[in-house]
C-alpha cells in the first residue's frame, strides 16, 4: 500500500549551472555537508553552497549559492567526485586518471605522486581498516588488466598496498572493510581482499543492463539482480532480506532507511525495506544519476540537480495509522529505532502503540489493541474515559494532549450498536482486572477499581463481590450509588465494611433479610450475618443483632458466640471478646440457645469450670425430665438427650454430684444416671447395687467397674470387681434369688474378667455346690495367671541373686590388696591428714574421709570399709 514517503525538491537549476550553454550535461555529482559539487562533460567542476530552510506550509526547500567552478583542463568528462573532508581534498576520476584536489579552492594538489592512472572506477572504503584518520582507503578498478587495487589517499600522495587479480574484468565495485563487492562481466561475487577467499553470488549480463553495487551499512551491499529484483548481500554472501522487486531498466539505487529508492529511465520508485512493498513512486524524466549522501538522496538529471526530502518519520507514521494500516506504522516504527536517540525513540514507540491499540480496540480486535496497550504502558484511564460515568467525579485525569484516539465516547465508537457496546464493556472488564495489580495502575488505582466496581454492577458480575471482600481502592461516594441503582445491595454493604462502616453494612443485610430490600446475591444471607457477627470486632453491634438472630433461629444465631474466642480469663485486654457469663444471663431467654453455648464452652472448648459444668448438667437434666413429663414421650428424642446426659456424667469431674441427685432422685426412670452419680461419690456398692438389683442390667454393672477402675491402680479395679460379684452371690438375699440370673452373671463375670480376680477370695465366696465346668475358663486363666506370676518371681529372684554375687565378687577383689592409710597420708577430697581407720575408697583404691565421701555425687557405690591400724 502507497504512502507518501518523500518529496521531490528542486536544488541547483539549470540556468544557474551552464546558463545558455545547452551541450553542456551532468556527469556526476558529490555532496559533502552543505557543499555541492557537480562533474560535467566540459570538464569542470562547479561548487555550490545548499542551505536548508522550512517553507510557511512546513515544507523543505533549499538556496543555493555558486560559490567556484574550476576548468581542469583535460577536455574529457568527470566521471566521478568523492569528497574526502578529513583530507581537504576531492578525489577526481577524469579520462581515466584519479587526481587529488584541494575541496575549497579545486586547485590540483601540487605533488605530481597524487595521481593513479588506467582506471575504470573506484569506491572510497566508508569502514576502514587502516586506524590512521588522515588518510582515505580507496578500491581502484584497472582499465586494462583484471586487477582491483587498494590505495591509501593522503593529502598530497597515494599509495598502493594491495592488488588482488579478478577471474573477470571487473566493472562496478564498491567496498567494506576487507570485503570488495564486484561486478564482474557475468556475476557478482565477494572478495575479501586480505585472505584472497571468494565467493560467487549470482550471474548477470553486463551487456544487458548496467550493473549496480551499493554500500548499504556495515558488511552488506545492494545488487541490481536478474528479473527485475534488487538483492541483498552481506560479505559471507548471503541474503538477510527478502529482494525489492524494482524496474528491469533501473540505472542507480540509493538506500534511506528504511527505504531503497531506485531510478529508472522515467520514474523515481520508493520500496520498504521491512515488508519490500512498493510505497511511493515519481515522475523523473531524464534522470541518470541518484546517489545518497550522510541519508541526503540526490537526484540528478543531465541539466539540474533535485534533493529526495524524505518525511518526517513521525507525519508518515500518522498517515499510515490514519489509514489504520496499524501494522505498516508498527514496522516502520520498529525500522527507525536505530536512527533515533533512544529516549525519543520510546516515547514515540510508546505513543504509535497507543495509537495503534485504540484503532483495532475500534475495529474490536481486542486481543491485539490489549497487547498495544500493555506494551506501550497506556495509562488505563485513556480507556476509561470513552465510557461515560465510569471516572470518579472526583478523578483529576485529563486526555493526552493531541489526542489519542478520535472518539469522543463508547457511544460514538458504536454508533448505535448495543452489541458492540456490550463487547467494549466486556473487554474492558477483563483488561482492568488484568491491570490493576500491575504497575499500569499506579497512582491511579481508585479510578481503576471504582470504574470495575461500575462495570461489575452493571453487567452483574459474578466478580463484584471477590472485588469487595478483597483488598481494593473502590470510593465509597461514588460506588454507593452505583450499587443502589442497580440493587446491589449485598455489595454495598461489603462495601461498607471495607470502609470500616459495620453498622452501616448490618443495618443493610438486615433490611434485605427481612424483606425490606430486595436481593438474591445471596440466598443464605441470614447464616452470613450470624457468621460476620461471629468475628465482629465491635461487642456493640453483637449485642445489638443477636437478639435479631436469636429470634428467628436459635440453633443458627447461637453461632454468633459460639464462633468468638473465649475473652474472660487470658485474654480480657482484646477488646473485640465478650464474657461467658455475660452471654449465659443474656442467653437465659433462649433456653436452646443457651444449651448449645454451655456445650460449646465445656464440650468443645473444654473450659475446667465447675459452675459451667454443673449448668450443663442440669440444662441436660431438665431437658430430659421435661421429654419424660410428655404424654407419650417421644422415645428418640429421650434417647438422644439420656445419651448427652449420661456422657456429661461420667466425663465430668466438676459438676455438684448432690445437686443433680436431688432432681433425679425420684424419678424412677433415671436408675442409670443415679448409678453413675453414686459412682461419683464413690458410693460404689449402692450404684451396683441400683444397676443390678433394680435395673437388672447385668452388662451395665460390669462397663461400670471398668469406667469406675479407669487409670486407678490393680488392687482397686480388682476391689471393684470382688463388690459386683459379691453383688451377685449375696448371701443375704434369699437363696432363690441367688439362683438364676444373678449366678449365671456372676459365672459370665468370672469367666470375661478372670484375671481381675484374687482366686483364692473368689472359692471362698462360690457356693459348695457348683460345678466345675461353669467355670472352667475363669480356673483355667487364673492357674495360667498364677504360674505366670510365680515363674516370673522365680527370673526376678534369680536376676536378684546374680546381681548379688556379682557384688560380693567385686566386694572380694577389693579386699585383696590392702589400702593402707596414716596420719602422714591424706585425703584426696580435703587434703587433711586420716586420723581414725575408719576410711571410704573411691574407683581404683583411694581412700578418702567417709564425711568427704558424702558430701561427694560420684557414679559408683563406694565400697566403705573399715580397716585396722
């Protein structure tokens, strides 16, 4: 696609050049600066001074003053001008021979050795690799012989370090540090002048068209191809770029990056380097010379001279995003980064970025106007702004200044389509909940999450409430509206809460579960409020809505303490805890609610408080004397509630025992709970008594010895078992009672619990008259009991005694070497003098004072002895 690229710019006129001299043409030309020279066929060379100046209308445009021309007196053309300005010198090619003159006067250097003869051509090297800055590196082409020659050009001499043979006469010749590039009369090749290695690009018919060989930056040349096709090469020969398809009558080329200008016999043609397409082509008649000089292309005819003013790189940019060709303003953006400062560079690339996200957010690319937009760091309340109301009224942001975008709002943008406006919202959606936890909302994070809050109510977002009861920056004035207009009630009392405004958020939820307000983002609301009462930090606003809750579900509402730490004792600084006691006086009306809490306390917090206890204890105890008073009771009910109660009981250590057997005391139905009262007050014979005589529940009595014997020691849990079977075999009873029952569960007890028993007791107390084989298992464990006690008595006896003969042989060791003590030899421990026999030795048979001794920790038993004089 066409972009204007460059304009044409008259620079040396013909009538200033040759006046009425009409035979007089162009033959070559050189640009140095603001100095223009020009070569013509008479053979003189004519010095212009350009200068540059900006029209009314912003256009370039150029004055030119003659300031010398100078006749060189060899009747033949100039061929060809390289200024070389390090040297104040011109290197002139004219009939064959390159002369060196001086840039300002044109007069000949004065020394005759300035002078190279036989040539076809030459190319000043643009990167040298001699390190001497006065002197110019030139490749000569030989008239007559396959050679290309390497000059150096001084100030008033040439010299000649290298020749290198060609395998054809070469004809064009352009050169790069060691590298030469040439045409021969069939190919193009690479020469490396230094190691003499070659390498062959492609074929051409000299014959056919004149061949071009241009420098275009460091180790890399421009090639007039067969087929109409300029080729890239680089000095390993290869080609890093896609060919420019130009003109098969092309006669020069210039490169001004990023594009290559080539000229043919009527039209000057402008290709992109980034993407090789055609963008701008010039009328030019009769041109025959186009050279690029520093980036200044000049053009020249055979009777004036034209300058290729390109556009400022910026003005072709915004018409190629004004045509929205979005990814031909990226390349060339791209292109020009090595020709920019690298400060301007990023803010223009970050502002075409921009631009560019804009122009496809409009065509509803929103994917790739996304990654414009993240990667050019657009402040995301340009975005913002397009849809109306979404910025705080409070928000300071003002447009980029020129502006962005053309649009002047989403409803401009869509012109009516509500689907497109639906899309645009949706994208924005996703965009800011991209970038708000990024460094594109800095300083601006208000503006991003209020105008996400906006979007989230509006669409009914299913993230609007993940925002609020996240950390955000929502403002409370502007959202709180918002949410109202669109009954959002739910999140606006979140929203309350963010902004610590709790009595505001309650009163709210309150409203909606009552049915005052209407809104279904939550449907158990009632069981959110009890939860945020729970963790309430205000004791107030507890106080103040429990009762609320309470009222229409205890078991639910009791939540609101039940899920509070405990704030009596350890912790009665933390402001936010309420006391056990204070709860338990308010909870006195709400008689379920009270018991969940007592259990929550004692059961699941396991607070060791006897009044807590005991209050439990009888709120179980009420509960099931009420279930019995029923008519009829409800069977399951009564079950699960004994179950509780009976738990209770035999856990508990701290509840008043007295107490609760006083209200059980006549109910006759309640023999368990008695049982495990009286087992309590360690009344344990009226227990066994209860629950084998009166509920005649004979595995009962038994789980009671075990519960009542747990972590006591043998001697007790077997006292506790002789009184149950002594229960069962009492000899005070009539004797039929005896029978039956009772002796069948005193012959079970023995045989499951035999080793609990003292045998010897248990044959006192069996009646004379029974068999044998009823107790078979109980006679058979406790004779396997007594052997096992007897043989392991014998191992300890056994283990006693070796240990003992153990010491008395160590006992005898030592009494065979004497120690022998004096009133001269002291003690190790006190150092004083022995005055008495009477002597400890301590491990290898030093004595010491038996008083030392004891006030001395050592390892081994001493061995005390009393010795004679």
């Amino acid at each position: 696609m066409s972009v204007k690229a460059f304009e044409l710019v008259p620079a040396v006129e013909r009538e200033l050049l040759m006046g009425d001299k009409a035979r007089i043409n162009i033959e070559c030309i050189e640009c140095c600066g603001k100095h223009l020279y020009v070569g013509t066929n008479d053979c003189f060379i004519h010095h212009f001074l350009l200068e540059e100046h900006a029209t009314t209308k912003g256009m370039l445009s150029y004055t030119v003053q003659k300031l010398l021309f100078k006749y060189l007196g060899l009747k033949k053309p100039v061929e060809a001008l390289k200024a070389a300005s390090a040297l104040e010198r011109i290197i002139v090619l004219c009939d064959a021979t390159v002369s060196v003159i001086d840039m300002i006067t044109l007069e000949p250097v004065p020394s005759g050795g300035a002078k190279i003869k036989g040539v076809a051509a030459f190319c000043v090297n643009e990167n040298p690799v001699n390190g001497d800055p006065f002197c110019v590196e030139i490749g000569v082409l030989s008239a007559r012989r396959r050679t290309v020659q390497i000059y150096m050009v001084y100030k008033d001499r040439v010299q000649l370090v290298k020749e290198v043979n060609t395998p054809e006469q070469p004809c064009a010749v352009s050169l790069d540090g060691y590298f030469l590039c040439l045409a021969l009369s069939t190919q193009y090749m690479i020469l490396n002048y230094s190691t003499g290695a070659a390498q062959d690009l492609f074929p051409y018919d000299s014959e056919e068209r004149k061949p071009i060989v241009k420098r275009i930056g460091r180790e890399e040349f421009l090639l007039a191809a067969p087929g109409g096709l300029g080729m890239f090469a680089n000095a390993e020969g290869i080609s890093q770029r896609a060919p420019v398809n130009w003109s098969e009558s092309v006669m020069g080329a210039a490169v001004c990056f990023p594009y290559v200008v080539a000229l043919d016999e009527g039209f000057v043609t402008i290709h992109s380097m980034l993407d090789q397409q055609l963008k701008q082509t010039l009328s030019f008649r009769d041109g025959h010379i186009l050279q690029d000089f520093e980036g200044k292309v000049v053009l020249a005819s055979t009777k004036a001279v034209y300058v290729l003013v390109p556009l400022p790189l910026e003005r072709q940019i915004q018409e190629l995003l004004a045509g929205h060709r979005v990814e031909e303003a990226l390349a060339l953006t791209e292109g020009a980064r090595r020709n920019i400062p690298k400060d301007k560079f990023q803010i223009l690339h970050r502002r075409i970025l921009q631009q560019a996200g804009f122009i496809q957010f409009g065509q509803l690319q929103f994917l790739e106007a996304k990654e414009h937009f993240r990667t050019g760091q657009l402040d995301v309340r340009e975005l913002i702004s397009l849809y109306p109301l979404l910025l705080p009224a409070s928000s300071s942001f003002a447009r980029c200044h020129p502006p962005l975008h053309g649009f002047a709002d989403l409803n401009h943008l869509a012109q009516g389509d509500q689907d497109k406006v639906q899309r645009c919202k949706r994208f924005l959606i996703t965009y800011l909940g991209e970038v708000r936890s990024t460094e594109g909302a800095n300083g601006c994070r208000e503006d991003v999450d209020t105008a996400l809050l906006k979007l989230y109510a509006e669409q009914d977002h299913e993230s609007l409430l993940d925002l609020l009861a996240s950390p955000n920056a929502c403002l409370l004035a502007d959202s709180a509206p918002w949410l109202e207009k669109h009954h959002k009630y739910f999140a606006l009392g979140l929203l309350y809460h963010y902004n610590g405004q709790d009595s505001a958020a309650l009163q709210l939820w309150v409203r909606i579960v009552n049915g005052d307000l209407q809104d279904s983002t939550r449907s158990d609301l009632y069981e959110y409020i009890v939860d945020f009462l729970g963790f309430c930090s205000n004791p107030d606003l507890v106080w103040k809505y429990a009762d609320w809750a309470l009222q229409r579900d205890q078991t639910i509402g009791v939540q609101i303490f039940t899920r509070r730490p405990v704030g009596q004792d350890q912790v009665k600084e933390q402001k936010d805890q309420v006391n056990p006691d204070d709860v338990i006086t308010y909870l006195g009306k709400h008689s379920q609610a009270l018991l969940l809490y007592l259990e929550h306390l004692v059961l699941g917090r396991r607070i060791q408080k006897e009044k807590l206890h005991t209050h439990l204890a009888v709120q179980y105890t009420d509960r099931v004397l009420s279930l019995l008073s029923q008519s009829p009771p409800v069977d399951q009910q009564v079950s699960v509630a004994r179950d509780k109660l009976q738990l209770l009981l035999r856990e508990s250590s701290l509840y008043r025992v007295q107490l609760l057997l006083g209200k059980i005391q006549e109910c006759d139905q309640l023999f368990l709970e008695r049982a495990t009262l009286h087992g309590k007050l360690e009344e344990h014979d009226k227990a066994l008594h209860i629950l084998v005589h009166q509920l005649k529940d004979f595995p009962a009595a038994e789980a009671y010895c075990v519960w009542g014997s747990a972590s006591r020691d043998p001697a007790y849990q077997q006292s506790l078992f002789h009184l149950l079977l002594g229960v069962y075999l009492d000899r005070d009873l009539p004797s039929s009672t005896v029978t039956g029952e009772l002796e069948m569960a005193a012959v079970d007890l023995l045989n499951r619990h035999g080793e609990v028993f003292d045998a010897v007791r248990v044959l006192d107390l069996l009646p004379e008259g029974w068999s044998l084989q009823l107790l078979r298992p109980f006679l058979g464990r406790a004779l396997r009991g007594s052997m096992h006690a007897c043989r392991t008595s014998q191992v300890a006896l056994g283990l006693a005694r070796s240990e003992n003969l153990q010491l008395q042989h160590d006992r005898l060791k030592q009494r065979r070497s004497p120690v022998l003590v004096s009133q001269k030899k002291g003690c190790v421990l006190c150092h004083n003098t022995f005055s008495e026999p009477d002597c400890v030795c301590l491990p290898g048979g030093v004595p010491v004072h038996t008083h030392c001794a004891a006030q001395r920790v050592v390892r081994d038993s001493p061995t005390r002895r009393q010795l004679p004089v």
